[in-house]
C-alpha cells in the first residue's frame, strides 16, 4: 500500500510539472489563464472595493488653492491625485504639496456626494454606500503633518488677446502601480491628507481644478 501512495505522489507532481497548476478564483469557479504571450492575465477594474473621486474644479488660481480629505469611521487610501493650473500675468514657480493632516479642517467648500457641480464625492459604483469622510475645497487645512509628494510647475505668462499662450497641461499621479502600499489614511476626522498648490499669481484665471482619487477601507 504504501509503494502505490509513493507511486501516486510521483504520479501527481509529473503531471503538475508536465501541465503547471490551476490557479482558482475564490469567490467562482473561474480558472485563472494566460495571453498570447504565455504571461498570466489579470483584469484590471473589477475590484470590490468602493471607490471615490473627489472633485473640486474652477477654483481661483491667483491665491493658494487645495483640496482636502478627512477620514471618517472607516479609513481610506489615496490611490492617486490630479491638478490643473492657469496661466498668469507673470510666469511663476508653483509647486503642489501633498500633505497628512493631523487635526480636522474648517471652512471652504464642504464636498456633496453624487454632486453635478464643484465640490463632489462621487462613488466609481452608485451602488456603493457614500464615503463617510469629508471632502473640502480651499479650506482652513488642519495641523500639516508629513509631505508624502510634491511636484513643481513653471506657468507661462498671459499675452494680450490671441497671443495668450496654453496653460500647462493636467498633471496626475497614481500610487500601487509597481506594487508598493499607496498613502493610507487612519479613521477618525483628526487624520486627513491635502493637496495644496501655490498661488499662480495675478491674472490667474479660476480654472484651477484638482481630483483625489480614494478607496474607503
């Protein structure tokens, strides 16, 4: 009896070697399966998590604008940010800070779930419950905590009519894509994080916008 187990156990791993190994879903009866390439296929846009934009557009640009996000009972991570700045009537140097917060904001503009319009939070899946955090546009920020990105821009200067030159292009930046954590927000209103940009100077025109992409978990 125990040559035939021996045997068999043999038996099995030759063929896992010859055929590899199925790899099942946990939640189907879906098998896992492999391009033309012979590289393991993976879907992308199917997780189960919800996710959220927030939304703040056609901000002043001419003072110091931002955006920021407050946890509520469940945490969230940022899973990646967006901007978009003007021109002004001189060119300047502008950098956007993304910051941990480590105290409520106040003021600005409360963000409104499903809203058509500047501020919103607006879930990926409507069938997703809202985010219980709280998003603000151009508000007093909390205490500053860590600087977990910055970039930096130099805008262009306003011309005189048809010679005003293209603002600068929207500026994104994801986190998770080569597999590393993505910035993760405790729960509790007293821990947040920010994206602030600087002012652009006179002339800038309220075409400022900037998007904070969230999962709430």
């Amino acid at each position: 009896m125990r040559n035939k187990i021996v045997l068999l156990a043999l038996l099995v791993g030759s063929l896992a070697a010859a055929q590899g190994v199925a790899i099942k879903s946990g939640a189907t009866s879906d098998l896992a399966t492999v391009n033309t390439q012979n590289a393991l296929l993976i879907q992308t846009g199917i997780s189960t998590r919800p996710t959220y934009a927030i939304v703040a557009s056609g901000l002043t640009t001419s003072s110091a604008y931002n955006l920021g996000v407050e946890a509520g009972a469940t945490g969230f991570k940022l899973l990646g940010w967006c901007v978009s700045l003007s021109n002004a009537t001189a060119a300047a140097a502008v950098t956007v800070a993304v910051n941990r917060r480590t105290a409520a904001s106040t003021g600005g503009t409360l963000c409104v779930a499903e809203q058509s319009s500047s501020c919103s939070v607006s879930a990926y899946d409507p069938t997703d419950v809202a985010f219980d955090g709280i998003g603000r546009s151009t508000g007093t920020l909390g205490t500053i905590g860590a600087l977990v990105d910055s970039v930096g821009f130099m805008i262009g200067e306003l011309g005189a009519g048809a010679a005003d030159p293209p603002g600068p292009a929207p500026f994104c930046r994801f986190y998770g894509m080569q597999g590393e954590k993505v910035p993760t927000i405790a729960s509790g209103v007293a821990n947040g994080i920010s994206v602030t940009i600087t002012s652009l100077g006179a002339g800038g025109l309220a075409s400022g916008g900037i998007t904070m992409y969230v999962i709430q978990e």
